[in-house]
C-alpha cells in the first residue's frame, strides 16, 4: 500500500476519532480515563501522527461505546494501484 493512502487513512481515522469524542463531549483526559491510553498518544491519533494497533482500537472503541467499525465510517478513495 502507498505511503500517501496509509497517511490519509491515518489522518481520517484520526478526525473520526475525535469527532465520535466529542460528540460525547469527552475531553483528551476523559476519553483516557476511560480506556487507560494516555492523552498524548490519543491526540498523536487524532492528528495522523502515529500507527495504531487493533488492540488500541478496541480500547478506543469501547470507551466511547461504540463498535469499532464505527471508528472506520469516514469516506477516501481506494484505488487498485493504491495497493502496489
């Protein structure tokens, strides 16, 4: 896969994440309380900064009660020679 698609992934997953935080209105310091993942690591995601593993999306998830396929609702263009 393409680093300019991996980035945008990040990126989006990222904004997802906080707009789902917010809409719970939960700051940095709530959502790390809840899930245990410190602050500055979740902002590091919020932003696009970091990779992040599946185990930190399950925990991401359900701090903020919710599926983790629901972290993934965000639009971006996937093309077949993205992938080489």
């Amino acid at each position: 896969m393409k680093e300019r698609l991996k980035r945008e992934i990040l990126v989006l997953f990222g904004k997802r994440l906080k707009e789902l935080r917010k809409q719970r209105n939960l700051s940095l310091r709530m959502l790390e309380k809840e899930c245990e993942i410190d602050n500055s690591y979740i902002s590091k995601i919020e932003h696009g900064k970091t990779n992040i593993s599946f185990h930190t999306i399950i925990e991401l998830a359900g701090a903020l009660k919710l599926h983790p396929k629901e972290l993934f609702d965000f639009e971006f263009e996937w093309k077949h020679d993205d992938l080489g």
